[in-house]
C-alpha cells in the first residue's frame, strides 16, 4: 500500500529554478534548499507544487521538526535537520524544534529492524536536557555568526511532553484515536517491514504515528504551523499528520523531506545506531568533529558543503575550482570543517580544534602549550593517563619511569 504513495512524490527538481509561484524572499529556502539537494521531496507532491510556493510568499510561516531525546545529545544526521529549519529562519519564517519528551518513550519504529530498550522517565529527562542544550548553542551560533534571519522570524524549543502531560490514555484514543483508520497505519513502510520481522512490533510502537501527527495538529492549532521538515524516513508520520490534519481541521498542510546522511558503509548515521558522530562536546570534541569534516572524500565533500554550510553555491564552485587545481590542499575539506565546527562549537570550538590539530598532525608545541586542561583531556580521550605529584629537580625521564611511560631497563 505505501509504494503507490511513495511514487506519487515528485522530485523538487521543478522548484530548483525561479518558481513563478515564489513571488518573494520567503519563499527563497524552498528554491535554494532544493538547489542545495537539502530538500529531496515534499508531500503531497500534487499540492504542494502549488501550495507550497503560495503559502510561503504569503507571509511568514511557521516551520517545525521533532527529535527524539533517545540519547543526550543530537548528531551529524540530525544536523541537516537543523538546518533545514535554520534556512526557513534566515528567510524570516518561525521555526519550532520539538524535542519528544513524550514520544520518546513511545519509539519510532520508522528505519528500525527492533523496538528499542525502553527509557526510564529520568534518563529522557536526561536527554530532553543534552537536546535542548544541543539545539539552543546552534541557535545562538548561528545568531552570533550573523545568520540571524530576517527580523521577525522567531525560533522556539518546545517539549512534547507538555501537551500530554495532562491528557489520560481513554481520553486521548477517544478523541484522537478515533480519527485514525487501522487500514491506513498498517500500510506504512515502517509498520509493513517490522512486521516481516519475527520480532513483530508493540502496540506502543504502532500507535507512535498518532502522537506525531497530534504533535503536528497541535502546532498548527497553537502555533499555526502547516509545515513539518524530516528525514526521508519519518515520510510515513508525516503523511499520518497530513491526513489526520486534513479530516480534523479540514487544511491542507506539508511536509519537506531532506535525505538521509549515512557512513561510509552506507548506514543510516543515527542515535542508536552506534555510528554517531554527536554535537555535544563531551561526546565528541571540537577536535574530532572538524576532523571528522576534513576527513571527507573528494567525491562527497561538494554535496556537504551544500548540505552543511550556508556558502553560496558560486562560491562552493570556486572553491571546488581550486580543488581541482591543488587537490593535496583538501581545501574544500578546511572549509567544510572550519565551517560545521564554528557553527556547532562556535569560534572558540573552530580555534580549540584547529590547536589541536596542530599540537598532532603538525607537531606544534607553541599550540600544545596554549592548550587548556579540558582540550588535553580531549585530544588524549583514548589515552590511558596518569597524575603526578612534581618535586623539584624531578627529571623528564624519572617523571615517565613514574608512570610507566617507559619500561623500567639496565641504565647505562
Ligand atoms: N542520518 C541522518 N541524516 C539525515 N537526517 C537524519 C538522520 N538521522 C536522523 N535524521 C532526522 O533527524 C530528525 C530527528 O531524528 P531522531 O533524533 O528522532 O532520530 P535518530 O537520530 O535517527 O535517532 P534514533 O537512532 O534513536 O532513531 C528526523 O527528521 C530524522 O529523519
Ligand atoms: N519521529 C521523529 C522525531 C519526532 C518526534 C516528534 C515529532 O512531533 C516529530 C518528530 C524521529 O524519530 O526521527
């Protein structure tokens, strides 16, 4: 049942060009995110090549995504997300990030092949907290670096967990449940493939498209918003909330889906999937983040650098130009770090990794002296260490045998 619908999205490829729809700058993220290949599709794709455009000349708009707090902290694939709601924001819509207090404890089932350990209500307090931390430095970075959007355009945090703090389960499944048609749910990708599986899928882990498209309906009743951003995974939520929006409130709304970022292997980078490469510091330091940019191939550096950053695309082509001139160089590699870093870490981050960078790949010991305790413990996470009282006259060499540094031999 999914696949019909899922052929039925169109490529945005038609919005890549000036749009005659787009009659204003609100409606330039549509066009540039798509340019970008940062938008992939948007449902319904029959509407929205229509509506979409319209909607966002109209006027501001309101914009949200959700994240779920299953660990303390987002990460690299959550990141594109982010800026996903960062362009709206810069063209002068309101953009909401939901953390899923709530939703959390629920579980997407959407790309899983298990359902997940359950949480206990501290740990996603726990996490709610990590996120928001997360979302709020970005934020407040992206300000500082002067990509504070029009005037007007607001950004918000909010816990789903609020809104259902105070509703019981009978009440809920009979005024919201009602809405839903089991034929419906149970034809979603996410549904369809874990029940294949011989583990099967909990009611808690069926139910959860409910509590995202309420999620929805309720930000469109309390903040009027009438488009939701994720990953091509979370298409199945987001038609559930396009529908259920539709038969209540009787609107159409959208959703934009931007493409999933995976590993080297081709997995899904993902909270749980143990392959993170995560925005909070003391999950990844400053350091390993840049490297983790600098790291990349030639053959995908480009395309980050359209996902990743806010460069405009002719300078990304100059850049690429120079590339192909001096390809030892990695520059679009710096420039694809430096950029990620200062936005995620902000410019104290981008200094702190690029010090680390030369006290180890250049050997600097001018940059090893600045380093502050906290960028030591960093760059030496994995390394076992030792601390050690100094008296005078202590030598180099008996401060190592101290510590084992070096095996203990005949000394000549
Ligand atoms: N690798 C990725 N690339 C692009 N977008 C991603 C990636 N991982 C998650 N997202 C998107 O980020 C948003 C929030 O995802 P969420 O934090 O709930 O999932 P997750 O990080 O995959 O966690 P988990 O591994 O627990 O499922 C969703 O829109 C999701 O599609
Ligand atoms: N289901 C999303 C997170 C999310 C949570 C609540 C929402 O309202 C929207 C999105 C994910 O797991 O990736």
């Amino acid at each position: 049942m999914a696949a019909p619908i899922i052929h039925a999205l169109r490529s945005l490829r038609r919005f890549s060009r000036p749009h005659s729809r787009c009659l204003s700058g609100l409606c330039d993220p549509l066009v540039s995110g798509t340019r970008r290949g940062l938008f992939k599709d948007v449902f319904p794709a029959e509407t929205a090549r229509v509506q979409l455009p319209e909607l966002l000349s109209s006027g501001p708009q309101t914009v949200y995504c959700g994240f779920d707090p299953t660990a303390d902290s987002l990460h690299v694939g959550n990141l594109l997300a982010v800026l996903g709601l960062l362009h709206f924001h810069r063209a002068g819509h309101h953009v909401i990030a939901v953390v899923g207090g709530a939703t959390a404890q629920i579980g997407d089932p959407s790309g899983r092949q298990q359902e997940r350990a359950a949480l206990s209500p501290e740990r996603v307090a726990e996490n709610v907290r990590g996120i928001r931390e997360s979302l709020q430095r970005i934020f407040s970075h992206h300000e500082a670096l002067g990509g504070g959007g029009q005037p007007g355009g607001r950004v918000t945090v909010l816990d789903n967990a609020a809104w259902y703090r105070h509703r019981s389960a009978v009440e809920f499944l009979g005024s919201v449940g009602r809405h839903f048609r089991m034929s419906t749910m149970l034809s979603r990708h996410s549904v369809q493939s874990r029940l294949a599986a011989p583990e099967g899928m909990s009611l808690a882990e069926f139910t959860y498209q409910v509590f995202q498209a309420y999620d929805f309906y309720y930000l469109h009743q309390k903040h009027g918003c009438k488009i939701q951003l994720g990953g091509t995974d979370q298409l199945g939520n987001l038609m559930s909330g396009h529908e259920f929006i539709q038969r209540t409130a009787g609107e159409d709304v959208f959703g934009i889906l931007l493409p999933l970022i995976t590993s080297s292997s081709g997995d899904k980078l993902g909270k749980s999937a143990g392959n993170a490469v995560w925005l909070n510091r003391d999950r990844t330091s400053p350091f390993e983040f840049y490297q983790y940019f600098v790291r990349q191939r030639d053959s995908d550096v480009e395309r980050f650098l359209k996902l990743f950053t806010f460069l405009p695309l002719p300078e990304i082509r100059h850049i690429m130009d120079q590339h192909a001139k001096e390809p030892e160089k990695r520059i679009p590699q710096k420039r694809l770090a430096a950029e990620v870093t200062k936005l995620v870490h902000g410019k104290e981050g981008l200094e702190s990794a690029k010090r680390c960078t030369q006290a180890l790949y250049h050997s600097s010991i001018e940059a090893l002296a600045t380093m502050s305790d906290q960028e030591l413990q960093e760059l030496f996470q994995e390394a076992p260490f030792a601390e050690l009282l100094l008296e005078p006259g202590t030598r180099v060499l008996d401060a190592c045998l101290k510590v084992s540094a070096i095996p203990e031999g005949p000394r000549g």
